[in-house]
C-alpha cells in the first residue's frame, strides 16, 4: 500500500491520488514543512508511477525540494521582504548578527546561482532561528513557498483595491504611518491594525479601503 505520510493519506489508486492532492491543498496549514515536503513528493511519484495528471501547482513547487535542478522562484525576493516586514518590529538578530543583513545575505545566495536547496537550508535555518515559522501561511510564505514557488500576485486582500500584504504591513512598521492611520481612522481602528493590519484592512468599508490606499500607500 501507497501512503503520501507514514501510513496516512493512502495513494494505492488514481482516485486516491486526486483525492489526496485536493486534501493537501484545502488543509496545508495542518502539516509542517517537512510533512509538507514529504506528502508532495510521494504523491507526485505516485501519480507519475500511475500516469495520473495532477493539477497542482502548490504540490508541485513542494516536491521541487526532490529535483536537485529545480528553478529559484522569481518571487524570491519579495518572500525575503516579507521577512524583513516581520523582522523589523523586534530588530531580531541571529546567532548574534542582525536578522536584516543575514536575510541580504541570503537573497545574494540566489544572486550568484547557487542550488535552489542551499538557498532553502539556509532559509529554514534562518526562520528556526528567528523563530519565524508561526507566521507560515499568515505573514510569510514558507522556506520551500518562498525559494520555489510563491506569487504574491495570487494574494485576496481586496475585491476593491489591488495591495498586498506585504503593503499592509510596512505602513504597520512605520511610527508616522501609523500615526496617521490613527488621525485618518481613529485609535480603535489604528490598534487593531497594528495587531493584524489585513484584516483590519479587510473589515474596512470599500470606500475607506480606497481611502486608505490613496492617503497610505
């Protein structure tokens, strides 16, 4: 029997397959990176065994961890911005070093064609140590999303305004920013912003959403 994780999801038939691909997809936030690596892979080589097509972009980028000629994401770098986003409120160092030049020196890992896999270990290595990984499929995308194959074009923030989340939260970073979300919104609002500034975007009316944009970003 064919299983995508120790003895879990089973992938022993074509319906199998498609059914597990649609599950990794609907619930990823459940797995780990490791799991998230290890389903895909099974069931990419399961479906290939099968001659089964699967339309699955996200399984995909996943098992890309098992192709030692896999492309760097031409979004890379945007997933290391997310990180600077998330590093700056705390002015996080690592082992020591400031946690902005260590995510620079990374980005120049990609820069000057090293393996798709060096720049993810170093990536993994970085996030454990700055402690980054509860903000996974929140704040960040993760190592693997990150270095094979994540579009913040994909992003839902607004059917009324095209920003991102990574827009969003920069304005949370700024003190003047901030300031004059509070002189523009309010401090109820400012508060919940500086809390979790998509959703507090998200709960505006249409209009202030383009208030917002227009005075903010």
């Amino acid at each position: 029997m064919h299983y995508c994780i120790r003895e879990r999801y089973p992938i022993e038939t074509a319906e199998h397959v498609k059914l597990a691909a649609a599950y990794f997809v609907k619930f990823l936030e459940r797995f780990d990176v490791q799991d998230r690596i290890t389903f895909a892979t099974n069931l990419e080589k399961r479906a290939n065994d099968l001659n089964v097509v699967i339309d699955n972009q996200i399984a995909s980028n996943y098992a890309k961890v098992a192709n030692l000629k896999a492309n760097i994401s031409d979004f890379f770098k945007k997933g290391i911005e997310f990180r600077k986003v998330a590093c700056h409120p705390m002015k996080t160092t690592v082992v020591g070093v400031d946690a902005i030049k260590m995510l620079d020196k990374i980005a120049s890992l990609a820069t000057d064609n090293f393996p798709g896999l060096v720049v993810l270990h170093a990536l993994l290595e970085f996030d454990k140590l700055a402690n980054l990984q509860s903000g996974y499929d929140k704040e960040i995308p993760d190592p693997v999303l990150t270095v094979f194959g994540f579009d913040p074009s994909e992003e839902r923030i607004s059917e009324h305004v095209k920003v991102s989340s990574l827009d969003l939260r920069k304005v949370a970073c700024k003190k003047v920013k901030m300031e004059k979300v509070a002189s523009i919104f309010g401090e109820k609002f400012s508060k919940s912003y500086s809390d979790n500034p998509v959703k507090a975007f998200q709960e505006l009316k249409p209009i202030d959403q383009v208030l917002f944009k227009g005075k903010l970003l």
